[in-house]
C-alpha cells in the first residue's frame, strides 16, 4: 500500500510548502505489525510510535535513517475478550 496525503488550505495538518515536506509519511499493510516493528528495530530503524490498537487495526512508526516515518498498519489480530 502506498499511502498518498493532500491536506487542503484551512486543514489540521496544512503547511506552507517548503523543501522537505513532500513526503510527511510512508504506510505499509503488514500481517504482524508488532513483529515487523520489531525486525525494521533491529536493522536499524528508529522508534518512533511504539505499536498501538485502535478502531481494529494495529498501527506503528519507526524512521528510516533519512528520518522519513514509516507507518506500519495492519488489522487487530491479538485475542480480545468476548463480550456477553
């Protein structure tokens, strides 16, 4: 997945243009969110979000060693509760 944003004039996360803010953030579906966070910290990524869960998925952020953030995203897996 690649994940392309545009944030309008007047927006939450607006800026003005400048050299360098082209690229806010890249997003990859994974199966295993917590392991893949894992394996990119091990070879060398930085943290950045450690993983987290809401609305059903599972999401993290590490950064490549040009400090671009990768999101890491994927659905929920781990066992919930069942709700009676």
């Amino acid at each position: 997945m690649l994940e392309l944003n545009y944030y309008p004039r007047g927006t939450k996360y607006y800026e003005r243009f400048k050299n360098g803010s082209e690229l806010d953030h890249l997003a990859f579906w994974e199966r295993d969110v917590d392991r893949r966070y894992e394996e990119l910290l091990a070879s060398g990524a930085t943290e950045a979000v450690e993983p987290f869960s809401e609305g059903g998925y599972r999401l993290a952020f590490v950064k490549d060693p040009d400090e671009i953030s990768i999101e890491l995203l994927g659905k929920d897996r781990r066992a919930r509760p069942r709700v009676r």
